[in-house]
C-alpha cells in the first residue's frame, strides 16, 4: 500500500524539540510504502496536498490537527481530502473541531452529563448566568 504521511512535523529533527514528540505511524506498517509530507501554512498546504493526490496514493495518513486561529495546516487539509473523495484517516470536516455549544448539546442528546452552562451573547445573557450558575466558574 502507498501511504502519504500528512504531517507538521519535521520527523527528522535532530534533536527533536523539548516540547514535543515525534509522532510517527511507519514503524506500525513496516511493510507499505511511505512517503511524508512536512505541511506548513493553510494556503499552501491545500496546494500541496492537492498536488499530493495526483501522485495517486492509496490512503492518507492525516496527522494534520491546526486550530482555526493557527496559521498551521488543519481543517483546510481535511476539506481538500474530503472534496476529492480519497481515503485518509482521522476526523472529517464535520467532526474537526465542534464547538463547545455543539459538544454540550451532543453530550445531552446522548445523556451524558456536562457541567451547566449559559450562552451569553449580551449583558442580559450575563446576569442570567449569574443568577443561574454556581460559582467558582472554570
């Protein structure tokens, strides 16, 4: 199997960074071909993971996971994959990063209990949590 290692990481940084880990699935599939693509910037990562999937591989391995307020690849690799319908691993667009009202409202859906919480768009939203919530809040 050809398998394209989608990555932020430099994973041959010697040594490697004190606040980080190399995080890399090869040695897991000795047997399969490898090739790694070290991602950086949201513009230009969506060029070359298109450009990727012309070279036709057979899965994606996606270890791409930048928050939207980072300038490191992320959602955009995983829209780019989505919209050219090739395999890879890891969450879909739909499931990259929900928000925390849209957590909350799954938990309840399935009956799993979250702390209580108040959306508060404006001051009257405010005193309500205020009146509603304990405190101390975290």
């Amino acid at each position: 199997m050809r398998i394209c290692l989608l990555t932020t990481q430099d994973l041959d940084a010697s040594p490697f960074a004190d606040d980080d880990w190399p995080c890399d699935p090869r040695p897991f599939l000795p047997d399969d071909e490898w090739h790694v693509a070290t991602l950086v910037g949201k513009v230009e990562s969506v060029v070359e993971v298109e450009r990727l999937i012309e070279d036709g591989f057979d899965l994606f391995f996606n270890l791409c996971d930048g928050a939207a307020d980072q300038d490191i690849p992320g959602i955009e690799v995983v829209e780019t994959l989505e919209k050219h319908r090739v395999p890879f691993t890891g969450a879909t667009s739909e499931c990259y990063e929900p928000s925390r009202v849209r957590m909350k409202e799954v938990c309840q859906q399935l009956g799993i209990a979250t702390p209580a919480f108040v959306i508060a768009k404006d001051d009257e939203d405010v005193e309500r949590a205020a009146e509603t919530l304990l405190f101390p809040l975290f």
